[in-house]
C-alpha cells in the first residue's frame, strides 16, 4: 500500500521569505522592527521571515499561543 502525501505546513512562499531573511542576517543587513537593531539570532530571523510572509498572506500556521502551554500545565 502506498503512504498517503502529507500536506505542506508552510508554503513555497513563506520558505522564500524565511530564507531571504536568513542570507540577510548571514550579511547583517537584518534588522528588528521597533527599535532598528540588527538581528543576530537564527531564530528571530525565522520568526521575521515568517511574519512577512504571514503579512503577503502566505499559507503558515497561526502563531501558538503561551495561555493554552500554561493550562495544560496546570492540569497535569
């Protein structure tokens, strides 16, 4: 039996944008939103990548939210 195609969480667009960001911060031309600092960290550079493409209205998942980690939490 033939394995069933998994779908794309992210699409080709937002890739683009987050790897345009990368090769900006590689360059350190990346910077901060609010305060015009230059962005140093992989992960914020991920996370500006994601928010323009999330702004073109590219296909990404709605950002987790740190209330729904705390219930769970408490549950346990």
């Amino acid at each position: 039996m033939a394995k069933k195609a998994k779908k794309r969480r992210y699409s080709k667009g937002a890739a683009k944008k987050v790897g345009r960001a990368m090769k900006k911060r590689k360059s350190g031309t990346l910077k901060s939103g609010r305060s015009g600092k230059k962005v140093k960290s992989r992960k914020q550079a991920i996370a500006i990548g994601l928010s323009e493409a999330r702004k073109k209205g590219a296909k990404v998942p709605r950002k987790g939210s740190k209330k729904r980690s705390k219930k769970r939490a408490k549950k346990s």
